[in-house]
C-alpha cells in the first residue's frame, strides 16, 4: 500500500515549544501534501510541497522532502494551544487520481 | 466563494436503510473526491469523479455503494442497506484539477443504529 505513516502518533508539547511530525511512503511521488484536522472537523490543508522540492516555509510552518528516504517531516515553531489538532501526510500516485492518508499524528499543545 | 459544502452534516439510518450524502464543491471545482474516515483512523479514499464521470472508484466497495457527479447538481454518495459497519464520516473534497490541494468539506456524519 502506498499509504503514509506519519510518527510519532501522538505528540504532546508545552506552548512554545517546537513539534515535529513524520511520515514516510513507499512508492514514487508527484507531491505530498500535509493537512491539518481539528477534532470532529473537516481537513485543512496546510502545505503541498513537490518532488523536486526539498523544502517549503508557510508561515511557523516548515515542510521537507527526502525523496530518497521516502520520507517528509513537518515542524511547526513557537507552538500555540490553537494548534492543537491531527496533521495528515497525504501523498499521490503516479496517475494523481488518489491521494492516500495516513493515519495521521495527534498533536496537543499545552497551555 | 463559499467552501465545499456537504450535507446533512449528521445522518442516523436504521440497519437497511438508504444513506444519501451530498457534496457541493467549491465554485470552479470540477474534481470531487469521497474519503471515509473511522474513528482514530485516516482518510481512506473511496471515489473520484469528474464531471458526469467516475474516474477511478477503486476505494468503493463494489456493492451497496454509489457515486455520482452530474452536469448539474452535487456529487451523491449513495449507500443501500446500511450496515453497522457504514457508521463513520464521510468527507468529501474538490480540487480545480487532479493533483492539486483538495478542499475538503466539514464531513457527514452517518450512524447506523
């Protein structure tokens, strides 16, 4: 399955501080793209970053690219409690009919 | 320009029961997408469309299952004789093309008692 896994599955920080999060894939890409999703809501999307890129900034947030390792991270700076939420990695097929999620990491930031 | 709009947000359906789930994409979106999603899980995909078109349904189970995306209208996932096992949210997304960000719409919520 192409599907991501984001690590860790949950992550637990203190306002502030910074948070990173993971996911690997296993097969060629054209984008990945990482989503946010407050509880019970819908996804947000965040950042969609391309497989010739290795590095992309929005705002505190800052998405890289391993294509050789199959894998990306996101890390989120000064972390605020409003950021507390599940962030999704979703990654395509070749043919960008699909995009598979992964089972995403819960993020709590404490205040 | 208002977001993807789905509706109901909340469904109960008794066991045999029809589930009908609507999607409105974004103005200019003819891409939508169907994800289900269980609790603590990931998005699971299930259905692309395009305009009068299924492009690839490969997530969908091949029965009691439906989708459609007409000329007019908003796309409909179309669930007969729900089972327990429907129970979860339904979200559904629009992309102005394929490979792009998806919008994702606030989810439907179906619960099968």
């Amino acid at each position: 399955s192409q599907q991501g896994e984001e690590d860790p599955q949950a992550l637990s920080i203190q306002e502030g501080e910074n948070a990173t999060m993971n996911c690997s894939y296993k097969t060629s890409i054209n984008n990945l793209q990482w989503y946010r999703q407050n509880s019970g809501r819908g996804l947000v999307h965040l950042i969609l970053i391309r497989s010739n890129e290795r590095e992309k900034h929005s705002g505190r947030l800052r998405v890289t690219l391993d294509t050789s390792k199959k894998s990306s991270s996101l890390l989120i700076t000064a972390s605020r409690a409003a950021d507390t939420a599940s962030y999704f990695c979703a990654t395509d097929a070749n043919t960008g009919n699909q995009f598979y999620f992964g089972t995403g990491t819960s993020l709590t930031v404490i205040p | 320009n208002a977001g993807v709009m789905q509706n109901p947000r909340h469904l109960v359906r008794r066991r045999g029961q029809e589930a009908r789930l609507r999607c409105s994409p974004m103005k200019g979106h003819s891409h939508v997408y169907w994800y289900r999603q269980l609790p603590e899980e990931g998005l699971k995909f299930m259905v692309y469309l395009q305009k009068e078109n299924i492009i690839d349904e490969s997530g969908m189970p091949k029965e009691r299952f439906s989708a459609e995306f007409p000329k007019e209208g908003p796309s409909i996932l179309r669930i007969q004789q729900v089972v327990r096992g429907d129970s979860a949210a339904y979200f559904c997304a629009s992309s102005p093309a394929s490979n792009l960000e998806q919008y994702f719409g606030p989810g439907t919520r179906l619960t099968v008692t």
